[in-house]
C-alpha cells in the first residue's frame, strides 16, 4: 500500500513538472507602424525563455493610437512592458489580449512612461520563430504584408548578433515568407537586393546579443 502511495506521488510531482510553463515571465515589445498598422515585436534574446522572434499586428484603443501614430511614424522607440504572461500561449494563439505600459525610449533603459495599463489586442501574426544561436547571421526573413510591402526581419544567429527590423517595398502577396541573404554579418544600412527596394529600418538592437 506504501509503495502504491508513494508511486503515484511520483506520477502527480511528474505531472506537475511537465505542466509547469517556463515560458512564463515579463516579455518586453517593441512598437512600429506601416501604413496606419501598428505591429508589436518581442524583445527576444539569444537564450532563454525570450529566445522567440514574434512579430504581431496589434490594435490599440483609439485614443492612444492616434497619440502614438505620428512618433511612430517618426521611427521614434516605443516600448511596452505588459504584465506577466505565458509567450508559449501567446505564440499558440491562446493570449488575445493582454495589458501593459507604454514607454517613449526602451522600457528598461531610462525610457519615459506615456500610458499605463494598456489594452493590447492580439491580431495577426507576421512571425513565430525561435532563435537559433548557432546558425549565421545575415539571413533575413522577408514577409509580405501586401500593398507591394515586406517587412524584412534579421534572423538572429550566433554572438555577436542583431535584432533589426525593416519595411520595405516588394512585389510579394500578403503571408508570403521567404529567407533572403544580405550577405552581412553586421545591421544591414543598405540592402542591395533586386527584388527589395527603399528599404529602411524600423527597429534595430546589437546589446542584448554581444
């Protein structure tokens, strides 16, 4: 009788243990807008349980949409600092909204708070990958969102690395995504690549991947 206890003690704490979501904690974002869109990317790092590039189309109460828009527009760094979530829910489409607060500047490097307890309502995912710190760098994913634009994100590789994010024109339809090589190791200034034209970064990050 003992040992049939103690067994399925060993089943529950097992159970328990494989339920546990590590991927529980605060995952910062950043903001920017494309033709009167605002897309939220999180902060992802080489390691960890932020080792997620995800990129998604989030809609904003209407109010603070139109205060943000223009400093947006500007590529001025917005970041939010949202409650504590699941990313592992998030990324599978079971998180359709959360709160947070919107700083103008990074959120943990000296940024002003501007909103606090924002809606953030979970649309479309543009991205859903994680990061793979062994494979080069240069490579960059290039997603159509349509209208003849793409949105081009560095896939982040071994350290030293890069986060940046640009939009530029392209002949792609809405969803496609391809892997396209800049043939640099470093943020891309000018991507010299015949289908992608007028390029320009939105987002870019080298210190959290030295």
């Amino acid at each position: 009788m003992k040992n049939t206890f103690t067994f399925l003690l060993l089943i529950c704490f097992c159970g328990s243990v494989r339920a546990h979501d590590h991927s529980i904690g605060l995952h910062g974002m950043a903001l920017f807008a494309i033709n009167d869109r605002i897309y939220a990317s999180h902060l992802p790092m080489p390691q960890g349980k932020h080792a997620v590039q995800f990129i998604f189309e989030t809609q904003l109460p209407n109010q603070y949409k139109t205060q943000l828009m223009p400093l947006l527009k500007a590529h001025k760094l917005v970041t939010v600092r949202p409650e504590t979530f699941s990313l592992n829910k998030l990324r599978a489409g079971q998180i359709t909204k959360f709160s947070g607060d919107i700083f103008i500047g990074h959120f943990e490097r000296s940024g002003k708070i501007e909103h606090t307890n924002i809606t953030f309502n979970v649309q479309n995912t543009i991205l859903n990958k994680a990061v793979k710190s062994s494979q080069d760098n240069g490579l960059f994913y290039t997603i159509g969102l349509g209208n003849r634009t793409c949105l081009l994100v560095h896939k982040i590789g071994k350290s030293p690395s890069f986060d940046q994010i640009a939009v530029a024109n392209c002949d792609y339809l809405a969803g496609n995504i391809a892997e396209l090589n800049s043939s640099a190791n470093r943020p891309v200034k000018i991507f010299e690549l015949t289908d992608i034209v007028n390029a320009k970064t939105l987002y870019l990050e080298t210190k959290d991947f030295k």
